[in-house]
C-alpha cells in the first residue's frame, strides 16, 4: 500500500510536470515530492491513537520497536517527527539534499525495527517485503539528494 502511494504520487506529479508545471520537470524532484508525501501518510501512524484500527497507530508503532531501545512511545513520537521535517525538506530545493541523505540514513536506522516486528511474528508485512521497500526508500531518498547538472550550473554561477 505505502509503494502504491509512493508511486501515485510520483507519477501525478511528474504528470503535472508534463503538462507544465516546471517545478515538477524532472523525474527526480518528482520522486521526491512523491517520497514526501508517501512520508506524511507513514507519519501520521506515529500519532494516531490506539483506538483507531482502519490504519496502523502509535500503539502498533510502539510495539514494532526493539526491547533494547529505551522509551519506545518517545522514539515513534520522534520518528514520526522526523519523517514529517524529512518531507519537508524533499519538497524545498534548497533543503532537498539535507533531508534526502537524512531520510536516508534514518530509514536505516528504523530497519532494526521492521525487523524485530516481522521475527517477534507481529502482524506486519513480510520481512522480504519491508527490506526491499526500506532499500527502495533509501534509493529514492539518495537519488533526490544528487545533484542534477541544472542545480551545479546554477550554483557555480553565484
């Protein structure tokens, strides 16, 4: 579901690209507006509460967290902050390259998790599936950080 979003978002935007919209020109600032949002859906799980069933909530979150990791309600609150600030800085050009190399390494600092979840026999998805998901997160989060040859260009001319 969350790769379906991914991929949506990505083409709706790169879509609007086509028809115009210059912002959305290329397929790697389009991936990034798009990993942006698929990271405010996944976000919103860290703060939903535990009553709500028809999506994953902070309760599920809490429990997919490791033993060893000290105060798991304040690091999915955190997390869930950082994926927020995350698609926030893909959606700004200046802050693009920050946040995807930071998003980046915090998809594999949660990877420990989907781990833990998927051998503890949780209900989640399948470990195979959610590391070739992390893997195709990082890829899109490092590709939106490159630096294209248009931004080069216009860097050296300042």
């Amino acid at each position: 579901m969350i790769v379906i979003v991914l991929l949506v978002a990505t083409l709706a935007f790169r879509l609007l690209g086509a028809l115009g919209v210059a912002r959305f020109a290329t397929w790697r600032v389009s991936a990034a507006h798009g990993l942006a949002v698929m990271l405010v859906m996944t976000a919103s799980a860290h703060f939903v509460p535990a009553g709500v069933t028809f999506m994953p909530n902070q309760a599920d979150m809490v429990a997919m967290v490791p033993p060893f990791v000290p105060f798991p309600a304040l690091v999915v609150a955190l997390t869930g902050v950082l994926e927020l600030a995350g698609a926030a800085g893909l959606v700004l050009g200046r802050t693009r390259r920050a946040a995807g190399i930071c998003l980046a390494l915090l998809f594999v600092a949660l990877l420990p998790a989907n781990v833990y979840a998927a051998l503890a026999g949780q209900d989640v998805t399948p470990l195979w599936q959610r590391i070739s998901e992390q893997v195709l997160y990082i890829a899109i989060a490092l590709w939106a950080a490159a630096r294209s040859r248009e931004l080069n260009r216009e860097l050296s001319r300042v």
